[in-house]
C-alpha cells in the first residue's frame, strides 16, 4: 500500500486498545458468571472481535458466531431491510447475545440483523460497535457499548476497508479522496 493513501491517522493502534480494553472491562462486569454468545458481523468486525473477546474476562462463557450480511444497495436502503448471506451456526433462544459491528454509518445492517436476531427470542440482545459516524442527525440506534464517535470521513484499517483493502492496517486513518475519486 502507499503510505500517502492515509491522509491522517484518526486513532492510533494504543487509543484503538485502550478503549477496547475500557470496553471489555464492561461486558466483563455486566455478563460475569454467565454465558455470552458473541455474534461477529464479517468482515469489518472481525478484527474488533478478536481483540474485544481477549480481553473480557474468562468468567464470562463465551461462544462465537458469525453472520454475513448483504451490503444493501439502494432498494435495501429504502426498505431498511439487509439480508443474511451466512446465518449463525447456533440456536440464540433463551441466551445472552452480544452483536459486534465495526462501524455504525446509516445504521440500517444493524438494525435490520437486531430485528432478525430478537424475532429469535434471545434472553438479551446488545450491540458493541467500536465506530459510529456523527452525521449530524438523531442515530438510528444506540448501542450499548460504543468506542468512539467519529467524523463523518471515509476511515479505513482495523478491519475497516474501502474495496476490501487497507483492513490489517493496526490504526484507523482517514482514506484521501484521491484514492476514490
Ligand atoms: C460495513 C460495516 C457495517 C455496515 C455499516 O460493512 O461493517 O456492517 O457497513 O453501515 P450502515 O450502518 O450504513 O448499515 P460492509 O457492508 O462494508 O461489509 P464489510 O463488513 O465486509 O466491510
């Protein structure tokens, strides 16, 4: 990659774990002694996942899934509906469920998957994002565990990607628009 197709770095690797580990010091808290099913939407979480779930306590029980859903193109934005490309592997009725998202932006997939998710009947159903956009509006949704609000940039690395690359960068930065324009 050139190094230039950053046009700055908006946290750096030590932010990005510090507030991952401020994070999971709360999942730790609010799920001890109990059994978590922690729900990776691939791929941009995959990378926020992996670092959040080492770092909660071994108290908490933890079983991962994944999910992989659509992006949506612009019927699904109207509708606010995405569909599931890969479903969870495991039956959630009656469990504690933990989504991980990467990055919130219009919030549809979210809102959209948590629909899907709660129709399951889950014991409890909550979020951990590590970005949201600010995009000068009321979010369509709030989640519990939120790292950081950011601005309303085109941001790439730690799992985030612009045509699926910049996603092992270990810091998130700021795309330049040369690069997409
Ligand atoms: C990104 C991100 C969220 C979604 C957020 O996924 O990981 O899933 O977009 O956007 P929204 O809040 O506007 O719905 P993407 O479709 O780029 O797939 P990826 O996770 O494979 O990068």
């Amino acid at each position: 990659m050139n190094p230039a197709d950053i046009k700055s770095v908006l946290y750096t690797t030590a932010q990005i774990e510090e507030r991952v580990g401020e994070l999971a010091a709360r999942i730790s808290v609010d799920y001890r002694g109990e059994k978590l099913i922690v729900v990776g939407v691939l791929k941009g979480a995959s990378i926020f996942m992996a670092d959040l779930i080492r770092k909660i306590d071994p108290e908490v029980d933890i079983v991962l899934d994944f999910v992989v859903v659509s992006s949506y193109g612009s019927a699904a934005a109207s509708s606010g509906v995405v569909s599931i490309k890969k479903d969870l592997d495991c039956d959630i009725a009656g469990c504690n469920v933990l989504i991980v998202e990467d990055i919130l932006d219009t919030g549809l997939t979210l809102k959209s998957l948590m629909e899907n998710l709660r129709a399951r009947g889950p014991k409890s159903l909550e979020v951990a994002v590590l970005l949201r956009k600010d995009l000068g509006n009321e979010p369509v949704l709030k989640p519990k565990y939120l790292g950081m609000e950011t601005p309303n940039e085109f941001l790439v690395g730690y799992g985030l990607d612009y045509d699926e690359r910049y996603r092992s960068l270990p810091y998130i930065g700021i795309l330049d628009e040369r690069v997409y324009q």
